[in-house]
C-alpha cells in the first residue's frame, strides 16, 4: 500500500493511573517515606531527619540538594539518571533508587506533597496538589516557585507531607526505616523524632557468607539467635541491594518448624534484577537464579549448624535427666538396702543439695555423698585399715559405646558399681536391656522420643528402666518378685513428689 502521510501520536498517561498504580505498589504508606530516606542518601546526606505527626511528615537531608535541572530530573518516571551515574559524586555510594515513581505514590497517603531544596546560589520549592493536579487533566507541568537562596540554610531537600489521608505511626516508621536504609553506611544518620536509628544487633552464632558470581558477589552474615530470642513474627534472612533490604526470604526453610524463627541475617547482592516498587526480585532472571543457587549451599550450612546446636542441647538435656534418676535411685537404693544387688550403699546428705549431678552417685559428677563420721577420721582409717589390710579393689563394668554421643554415668553399689549407657539402638531395637553391669537404654525407642518432651516425664521413664534392670539382677529367677522390689525403688525415689 502507498504511504500518503506520516504523522506523530502524543503518548500521554492519564495522571490517576500515576497516583493509582503508586498506591498498589506501595501497600504500606511508611514505604514512602523509606524511597525518601534512600534518595537523601543517593544525594550524599550524612543526616536524615524524619518527623512524624498526626498533621504532616517532614523528611529533611543534609545532602547536595538540587538545581533548576536537577528538579526537572527528578521529577521524570523512569529516569536513568541513576543508572547511568550509579555512584554518588561526593562519597561514591551506590545509588539505590531507580524508578522515580515514589514521589507520586505519596499522594496516595498525602493530598499535598511540597519539596524544598537548595544547591548552591539556587533555592525553589514544588508543590503538588492532588486535586489540583488531577483537575488539570493531562498536563504535566507543576508549579516551581525559584527562591532567594538562604547560604545559613546550607544544601538539602526536604519533602513535607501534609493533608494525610493514612496514619504514619513513629513506631512503624522506626521498623521499616531500620529494615530497608542503610543504616551501617559510613557517614550516614537517620532519626527519627529527634531519636537516632541505629541497625538491628543480633546475639547467637554468626555464619559469615562470601561467595562469587559471573555477576558479581554475594556476602553476609546469617545469626543463628538463641531459643530465648526466637522471633515468629519477623521471619526470614533480609535480602539487601545497595544496601537497602529489598525483602526477606526464608529460602524454603518454612519446612523446620519453630528452629526457623531463629535464624537471622542479611544477605548483599547487589547485582539482582528488582521490581520497580523495590519489594521483590525479578525471579525469573539469570541473576537471580544463579543467586538461589548459592542460597541453596548457604540452607544447608544453616541446617548443619541447628543440627549440632540441637544435638548439644539434647545432650545436655539427656545428662540432667539421668543425673537426677540416678540420685534418685542411689537414695532409694540407700533407704532400701536389702533391694540392693551388691550390698548395702553408705548414705548422707549431699554437700550441695539440689546441685545437678550432686553426690557420689555418678562418677565424675559433683563433689560427692559425705559419709557418716562418728568419730575422728584418723582414728577411722587406722581401724578401717586393721579390719581390712588388703581392701577388695572395686570393679568398674566395660560400657560399649555404639555412637560417639553416647551417655554413660557410673553408680557405686557397695563394692561394685552399675553402669548406665544411654545410646542410639534404631527405633526397631529393644527399650533397655543389661549385659553384666551395664544397663543400655535405647534413645531412638519410640517411648524415649515421646518422654522426652518432658523432662519430669524423661527423668521417671529414665528411672524406671534404671531400677528394672537392677531389680532383675537382684533377682533372675522370679521376674514378679523383681517388679514388686522395682516399685518399691520407684515409689522411695519420688517419694517426696
């Protein structure tokens, strides 16, 4: 076909969409104020002040502030000014805005939104009236009134919302403010209300992170906190671009239950693709996937490190509740000698009552069960001595060790001892069971998972196989007769309770 003319279409975007789609973007409104933090660090503010009240929010900076056509920059949607000068003149800081669209969104949560700045010998300030701009159909030119430049006053912007049409709590703004700027920059303060933001300070086991890509690093830190300061409402490892906190992710780590509050952190990646409301990642791009696949190594070291830590605080859990059984039944067995399968046990009173693992009950625990002294201890070891020259040497079972984290505590029973070794034997394997000396009691039984939930719970089921297997070697031939000399143990050794 013959081309009879050429001609140009105006492209023009009705300014509603602006405000609407600013509004979607943007599902928090302290979100606003986070793009106008991140813009006074873009233009090299050393101090951000944020003040927050029922009538207005005021964001003011510090920074290089603007000129004439710094202005007509700033207010261009999609602008690659910062992408084309990626680093701040005066102290090189990556730039983190992109888009430019946030000082639109905020008339979404303010109907008037007013900026003031100052570069040098130049000062003006914009206003954008919602009603008035909306009314003006498509035209796209706001009114920039120039100023008489105040030298005392120094460079900055500051940005004053007003008519607010959604709350701004101090509280929230801290939160997000303290998520999503960078705080830890050098020569960088934020406050809020006249009260500094300082970043948050985690307590537990750090894992530092460095690894490369063809784009470029990726590096951190991930802080496994302790049980105590588990956090359930503030899930997931921060995820930072430039600095700022993009989102947090839990990296399929939902699946670990309670042990997933613990993990914190912050991850820096500063090459991943982001939407243009800076609240997610453009997934499916080849940074991005290269970037899970490092995250993939770093969940499996997070796994590797809770499973140890849980494996400590299962074994120390383990120890007290056999400590505490075999204090138990030393003190039964005392009171009840005759149920004793080596002889009467000497008996008194602890020198630390109540200390974990006190008495002469477990060999390499406590300082010991004092015995009774009726009189002097010289005159005693000379008549120890004389009744018996060549004293019996006590014999100590052979306890074997299935996994290295076996527990095993020794009892003295009169002249011989009775060792308790509590080790893994597979779910299928029996609940307890004796070789010479030696009671094995299995943790993998399904009964021991489910008494262990409990430590009152584990320490009278530890205590019940303890006392079965002495009462059998007490007596082999009548099983009836061994449970009967059984609960009797059990009932003087939680007699009190």
């Amino acid at each position: 076909m013959e081309i009879k003319e050429k001609k140009k279409l105006e492209v023009t975007v009705d300014k509603r969409h602006i405000v609407s789609i600013g509004e979607r973007l943007y599902a928090e409104s302290v979100e606003l104020l986070r793009e106008l933090v991140n813009n006074a660090y873009d233009a090299d503010a050393t101090e951000v002040r944020v003040e927050v009240s029922p009538a207005e929010v005021t964001v003011s900076d510090n920074g290089a502030g603007m000129d004439f056509a710094g202005l007509k920059q700033y207010f261009i949607i999609g602008s690659d000014e910062k992408v084309i000068h990626s680093r701040s003149p005066r102290f090189g800081r990556v730039r983190i805005g992109q888009f430019g669209i946030g000082k639109f969104a905020s008339l979404a949560a303010a109907s008037r939104f007013e900026l003031l700045t100052r570069h040098k010998d130049f000062a003006a300030r914009v206003v954008f009236d919602k009603k008035a701009w909306e009314e003006a159909k498509d035209e796209w030119h706001l009114p920039c009134e120039i100023l008489n430049s105040d030298p005392q006053r120094g460079d900055g912007t500051a940005v004053i919302l007003s008519e607010l049409s959604k709350a701004f709590l101090v509280e929230d703004v801290e939160r997000k403010l303290m998520e999503t700027v960078p705080l830890k920059a050098p020569d960088f303060a934020v406050y809020v209300n006249g009260r500094r933001l300082y970043p948050r300070s985690l307590v537990g086991r750090r894992i530092p992170l460095l690894e490369g890509t063809k784009y470029g690093p990726v590096n951190g830190e991930i802080v496994i906190t302790p049980k105590s300061a588990a956090d359930f409402k503030d899930l997931g490892i921060e995820v930072k671009v430039r600095g700022a906190t993009v989102k947090k992710d839990l990296f399929g780590m939902e699946t670990w239950g309670k042990a997933v509050a613990r993990v914190k952190g912050e991850i820096n990646a500063d090459f991943l693709p982001i939407t243009s409301d800076r609240s997610s990642f453009i997934v499916d791009s080849d940074e991005y996937q290269e970037f899970l696949k490092i995250m993939e190594k770093v969940v499996g070291v997070i796994g590797k490190a809770l499973g140890k830590e849980a494996d400590r605080s299962e074994q120390r859990k383990v120890s007290r509740a056999i400590n505490e059984a075999l204090q138990r039944i030393y003190k039964a067995l005392a009171r009840n000698p005759e149920l004793s399968p080596f002889g009467p046990i000497d008996y008194g009173d602890p020198e630390e009552p109540g200390e974990a693992g006190s008495g002469a009950v477990i060999a390499g625990q406590g300082k010991g069960l004092k015995e009774p002294e009726v009189q002097p201890r010289e005159a005693w070891a000379k008549k120890e001595a004389a009744a018996s020259p060549k004293r019996k040497k006590r014999r100590h079972p052979l306890v074997k060790r299935v996994t290295p984290n076996a527990i095993v505590r020794r009892m003295r029973m009169g002249t011989e001892s009775v060792s308790v070794c509590l080790d893994f034997f597979g779910p299928l394997g029996p609940e307890c069971f004796s070789e010479g000396n030696v009671v094995y009691v299995n943790r993998d039984h399904p009964l021991f998972q489910r008494e262990s939930r409990k430590a009152t719970a584990q320490t009278m089921y530890i205590a019940r196989l303890v006392t079965q297997e002495i009462s059998l070697m007490k007596e082999t031939r009548s099983p009836r007769l061994a449970f009967s000399r059984q609960s009797q143990l059990l009932k003087d050794a939680f007699a009190e309770e």
